[in-house]
C-alpha cells in the first residue's frame, strides 16, 4: 500500500477495513431507519446485496477487460473462491480464539 513495510501495510490495511465496517454500519442502519425496515430485513437482504457488490465489480470489469474467454476465468474464481477464502479465514480465528480460551482455563487454578 504506502511501500513503508508489510507491518504498516497490514495495520494500515486493518484500520481501514475497520473504518469500513463502522461507515457500513452507520449507513444501513439510516437507510433501515429511512425506509422503516425491521432488522432482520436489513439484515437478511440488503447487507449481503451491498456487502458483495465488490465481487460483483470484479466481474464485471474482468469481463469489460479481458472479453468472454479471460473474464469467464476470473469470474469462476472469484465466486468459487470466495466462500473457501471466508471459511478458511474463519476457521483459523476460530481454532485460535478456542486456542487461547482452553490455554486460560488449563492454567487457571479450580476452587479451593
């Protein structure tokens, strides 16, 4: 990103996600307010619409850029993808967060 090393790069790269996250928020929930929607409609329906609209750019301009044969490539790899990429992501915060709890509670001392 600013060429100042991977570790600025990587917590650079996380504060601005983080930033994302919190205008993404504060967006859908005015537009849930604006348009009397329950949350489980915002929720259910125009999250996941809103949040995959990157995926979908990337389609779409591979397919501008490189024509049917090369589009349809990167197309196929990113909807393919893309689940494998967020499961495998998942599963690694999650076998660390089981990781570190069951590490507290093995040297935790029980009541005496």
């Amino acid at each position: 990103m600013l060429g100042l090393g991977w570790p600025v790069d990587l917590s650079s790269g996380l504060l601005l996600t983080l930033a994302s996250f919190a205008a993404l928020r504060d967006s859908l929930e005015a537009l849930g307010f604006k348009l009397r929607l329950s949350a489980g409609a915002l929720g259910s329906v125009i999250t996941p619409v809103l949040t995959s609209m990157p995926k979908l750019m990337v389609v779409l301009c591979s397919i501008a850029a490189y024509g049917r044969a090369g589009g349809y490539d990167v197309t196929e790899g990113t909807v393919i993808g893309s689940p494998f990429v967020v499961s495998a992501l998942a599963l690694s915060a999650l076998i660390l967060v089981t990781g570190a709890v069951r590490g507290r509670r093995s040297g935790a001392t029980g009541p005496s």
